[in-house]
C-alpha cells in the first residue's frame, strides 16, 4: 500500500533527477565562500527576486531568525500575525536568541495584517518602550495569498513609519503561481525575503534569505553564530537549484489537487474552507482523532486536528486525491 501524505508539503522525497543534480553538484567550502553551486544558488535567487544578496541556510526557521536579527536590534520589536510561523512556530526564537520583543496582532481572514492596527501597534519614541522596528508578513499565509494591493500598500506604510518589511515566503512561489505573476512582483515590496526550498518545491533541505548588502553580511555573520555555516553544502544547493528549475510551475498541479480535494470533501458533506493553493482546511471537530485513526488503515497520514490542514504537494497524485476523498466519504457513513 502506497503512502498517502497529507500532513506537510516538506515530506517530499527527493527525485532521481534531483538525486543526480546532487551527485554531480561542483563544491568547495562555503564558509570560505568557495561552494560554486551554493554561490550560483545564491547569485540566482537574488536575481530572480531583485535583491543584491542572498544566503543559503539550512532551513526557514534560521532563515527567518538572521533576517529578524538583522533588522533588529536587543530590545527592537517586530510586529507580527499571533498565527504566523515567526511568531508562533520558531521556538520564540527571535525573542530568546534576538532579545526581539515580538507584538503579534490577529491575521485578518484574507491572511494580512491589518494595516490600522499595526500603526496603532507602533510605540512612541519613549524609554518606556522597546523600538517598534520591522513588520513581519507571510505569503502565502495558512495557504492564503496576500493581494499585490496590499503588499505595495504594506510597503508604503512601512516607508512612512519607519519600519522595515520582512516576507516569510516559505511559500512564495505557491502565491507567485497562484497569481500568475513573476515572484519578483511580490518580493519588490520587501526588505527582505526567506524563501524555503524544501516545501512544495521539493528539495530535501534548504532555504534562501535575500536582502541588501548591508543586511546579508549581518546575516552571514549571525549564520555562523547560530552554526548554520555549512561546508561542501553546494549538494544541497544543487537540489534547490535542480526545483527552482523544474518545480515551480507544477505548484500549479497541487493547486489544482487542492481544489479538487476540497470539492469532493464538500460533496460528501463535509465543511471546507474555500481553497487558493495547496492547503485543504476541513472542520473535523471532535473527529480529529477518529478520522485520523480511520484514514491510517488506508495508508493516509493526516495530522489529528479539529481544524485540520491537508497540504498537497509533488508526491501526490490525483488518483490519490480520490483515495483520500473515497475514504472520507466512508468515513462519514460510518
Ligand atoms: C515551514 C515554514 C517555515 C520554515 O520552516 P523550517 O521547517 O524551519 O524550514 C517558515 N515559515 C513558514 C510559513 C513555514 O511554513
């Protein structure tokens, strides 16, 4: 029985094509800035988002913490989404490796900030309070894409305030298909962008941070402190590479996955939030647990939620989509 993974985008294995790209990658050790794949990566992902840097790091969590500690200084704060990942999933990291004081705000339906709450967030000048300093955003947001309106919107309010505009893009390239837009048109609004390579582009490890000059060469340096200073890490570099390159459009076909996932979940009754790229909300209430136990005997791995998330990704087909709707459907006729 094949395995049907619908707990993550980052449980893709890696191609054989990947695989060779990996096999044949040139290195050298790139905490002497001597890796030629990783530099190439670097060189690419700049470019193609409009930055004049970038850094390969191991994964999203450093890439965001050296972007956030970049910005930031002891006792700076980031205003942040209470859901979003650098708030709420990377271990408190900028506050406990950073001494950054987070201020998350509640996301709004359509996964951005409120904009007049964010200013009304911002402190005064006053020894009382710590530095408001950067906005943090996330794109695409629990599977949600930020408007373009929005973002050029965010930036010109940065701009005005004095703050800096930080994109957790994990999921860049989801938003960038969705919209049929070049990523660029997204990331033109930021400071500073973390993009993963190891979500639904498929690469087995990596993340890329881009930014200024200035601002990578803080990173670098704080990549070395948290020791993510890595050596022949161009094998690594070379799979970003390889999806970069064959990867990104096909985003398109877990979309689609989604989309049909979620219709045939609403045929067989259930409540399902309305889709835009590769993740499935389904309210399971207090089913989480059964259906989850229910799906296992069929060689689906869901994760045991109330509000449960299906992500879809390289890895499954939409054959398997009608599994997974076949079984939820028996499940509910239990
Ligand atoms: C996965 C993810 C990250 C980074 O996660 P790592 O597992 O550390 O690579 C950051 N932000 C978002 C929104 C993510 O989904």
């Amino acid at each position: 029985m094949s395995v049907i993974d619908l707990r993550s985008d980052t449980v893709t294995q890696p191609t054989a094509g990947m695989l060779d790209a990996m096999a044949n990658a040139a290195t050298g050790d790139d905490v002497y800035g001597e890796d030629p794949t990783v530099n190439r990566l670097e060189a690419e992902l700049a470019n193609q988002l409009g930055f004049a840097e970038a850094l390969f790091v191991p994964t999203g969590t450093m890439s965001n913490l050296l972007g956030l500690m970049a910005h930031c200084d002891r006792g700076d704060e980031y205003i942040v989404g209470q859901q979003a990942h650098t708030y709420k999933y990377e271990g408190g990291g900028a506050a406990v490796l950073g001494s950054i004081q987070p201020q998350p705000l509640e996301v709004q339906a359509d996964g951005s900030l409120d904009l007049t709450q964010v200013a009304a967030a911002i402190k005064p000048d006053d020894f009382h309070f710590a530095r408001t300093r950067l906005l943090a955003l996330e794109n695409t947001m629990q599977g949600k894409v930020l408007p373009l309106e929005y973002l050029a919107r965010a930036r010109r309010f940065t701009r005005e305030n004095g703050l800096a505009l930080h994109l957790d893009g994990a999921r860049l390239y989801n938003a960038a298909v969705k919209l049929g837009v070049d990523a660029r048109e997204i990331t033109q609004h930021f400071d500073s962008v973390s993009v993963c390579l190891s979500k639904g582009l498929g690469a087995p490890i990596g993340s890329v941070l881009c930014g200024s000059v200035e601002l990578i060469a803080k990173a670098q340096r704080l990549r070395k402190m948290v020791g993510g200073g890595m050596r022949q890490a161009g094998i690594l570099a070379a799979a970003g590479l390889y999806a970069l390159d064959n990867n990104i459009q096909r985003l398109g076909d877990d979309h689609a996955n989604a989309e049909k996932l979620a219709e045939g979940l609403r045929a067989a009754g259930y409540e399902v939030e309305p889709v835009q790229t590769n993740m499935v909300y389904v309210q399971m209430g207090d089913k989480a647990e059964a259906i989850k136990a229910f799906a296992a005997t069929r060689g689906i791995k869901l994760s045991a939620a109330g509000r449960l998330r299906m992500v879809t990704h390289m890895d499954v087909s939409r054959a398997q989509i009608e599994q997974v709707v076949a079984t939820f459907a028996d499940f509910s006729h239990n």
